[in-house]
C-alpha cells in the first residue's frame, strides 16, 4: 500500500517531503528537476535518461501535471526559490565575518608567488 500523500491536492504521483520538496512517487527526483529540464528543452525520453530511477511514463505524467497546475507549480517553484534566497542572506550575514577571512586568505593565496 502506497503511503498517503501529505499535500491533498497533489496527484498520486507527487510526495510531499517533510521539508515540503515534491518528488515523484518512488523516487528521490524533485518535479523541480524534471520542470527544470523540460524549460530547458529535453525531452521526456532525455529527461530519463538523467534520471534513470523515473519511467518514461512518470515523465509525461510529471510534464502533464505541470501544464495543467502551471499556476500551482510555478508558485511552488518561487516559494522555493524564495526559501533558497532567505537562506543564503541569513547565512552571509550570520557567517559575515568568517566569509570575509576566507575572501581574504584565498585572494592572499593566489597572489602570492608559487614555488617553482
């Protein structure tokens, strides 16, 4: 028996992780990667091949669910991004100053002459 899917309005073929990421049922492959590679320009038989433990089958489905939700995965997808972004700000400014020792120790090290 499949485990229920957390997400109500997701289709069978999505799981919704406890972090909130959709994959494909079954698999660890986000629908952001496949959504990804489709605005790309691969093809569903390309998308396969870069990620082998999805069926050819789970990829048009996949696509199909994207073109239909457009609006829902596309607002999924920015609130992603919107996490990602918060994330960096709150780490740069949180890590501010040991980020800025290692700026300075790398541009030290390729500025200084190597030994022949």
């Amino acid at each position: 028996m499949a485990p229920m899917n957390p997400e109500p309005d997701l289709p069978d073929l999505l799981t919704c992780t406890s972090q909130g990421t959709w994959r494909i049922a079954g698999t660890r492959v986000s629908l952001d990667s496949v959504v990804h590679a489709f605005w790309e320009g691969a093809t569903p038989e390309e998308i396969c091949q870069d990620f082998p433990s999805l069926s050819l089958p789970q990829v048009y489905e996949a696509i199909a669910y994207y073109l239909k939700q457009r609006d829902k995965v596309d607002a999924y997808l920015q609130a992603g991004r919107d996490s990602a972004e918060k994330l960096q700000l709150e780490l740069n400014s949180r890590h501010r100053d040991f980020l800025s020792k290692l700026r300075q120790q790398l541009l030290s090290s390729r500025q200084s002459p190597t030994p022949s």
